[in-house]
C-alpha cells in the first residue's frame, strides 16, 4: 500500500501476505491511494459482500471494504485470480471483485478475467508502477489514463516476450 503524499518509493505494509493481517489492511486504508493485493481471492456468489482476499489471518471481505473510509482511494491493483469474473448463472450481473472495488471507493482497478500465471504477476505489477511512478518528480501519476497505458505496456512485454495470449489477456483496467 501508498499512502496518501508518498514519493516513488517501495513503502509497502509487507513484501508478501505471509505476515500482512486483515485489521493491518484495514487500519492503513485511510491513508492509502494505492492498494496493490498480491494473493488469492474468494468469490462468494451466494454472497457477495462476503467475497474478498485471503490474508493472514482471514478474508479481508468486501464488507469490510465498504465499512471503511477510503478518502485518497486512486488504484486497486488485484493480483489474484479471476478479480474479474462474474458468475456463469447470472452473466447479466457485474458483481466481482473488481466491482466492488470501483464501489469502495477506488476510481481506478486492475484486475484479471481468469487465473493468472503466478510469475506474470510480479512483472506486471513491477512494470505498472514503474510506469506510473515519475522519479525525476518523485511522484505517481494516477490517472485513469495512465494506469490504463501503463497497464497496456507490461501487458505488451509480455507479448514481446512470446507469452502465450490466455496469460497476458486477462489482464484488465476498470474504472477512470
């Protein structure tokens, strides 16, 4: 997570989830702009407001989300699976975790429309921020627009690579 005013720097509550708790997360969200998720994710259909991200100590849900105040709320980057797909029963209906992201507050998300390759992951993430992260300013750019190109150029190195398209093409942005 970034907080609110931080400079281009690798400030993160933790480098893995393997220590990173739910009342942690929650505690930081005030402060946060960027909120970058690196773990597994739980639709719940029956339920949707108890759909959300394996932590430590539990699930971070989407009502928890919703019950907490978000004010500098710009970008939810979700590095889990399937962050944005629905349900097959009812594909009218856009409930996912990508969804409720946009309704917690954060104008802005990354997402994936099926499972990702796990070392995609961080390449992905590495080349968004670095895009999004001017040194010389010591600032982010956090528009919609940048964090779609931004986006749009990891999502190229990977094609450049010669990844197969089922792993770069579930990558998407959502929002502004």
């Amino acid at each position: 997570m970034h907080s609110r005013g931080s400079v281009c720097s690798k400030s993160k509550l933790a480098d893995t989830n393997s220590n990173v708790t739910v009342s942690q997360v929650i505690e930081q969200l005030p402060r946060t702009s960027i909120l970058h998720l690196a773990c597994h994710g739980h639709q719940d259909i029956a339920s949707p407001l108890n759909s959300g991200f394996v932590l430590e100590d539990g699930l971070l849900t989407v009502r928890k989300l919703f019950e907490t105040q978000i004010p500098h709320a710009q970008l939810a980057f979700l590095s889990a699976c399937s962050t944005a797909t629905g349900d097959q029963n009812l594909p009218d209906e856009p409930i996912h975790l990508g969804t409720t992201m946009l309704f917690a507050g954060f104008p802005s998300v990354i997402a994936t429309l099926w499972p990702m390759g796990d070392s995609d992951g961080p390449d992905i993430a590495s080349d968004v921020h670095t895009s999004l992260c001017n040194r010389s300013l010591h600032t982010w750019c956090l528009s919609g627009d940048s964090i779609a190109y931004a986006l749009d150029e990891a999502v190229r190195n990977l094609i450049e690579r010669d990844v197969k398209p089922s792993r770069w093409a579930t990558y998407i942005h959502m929002g502004c």
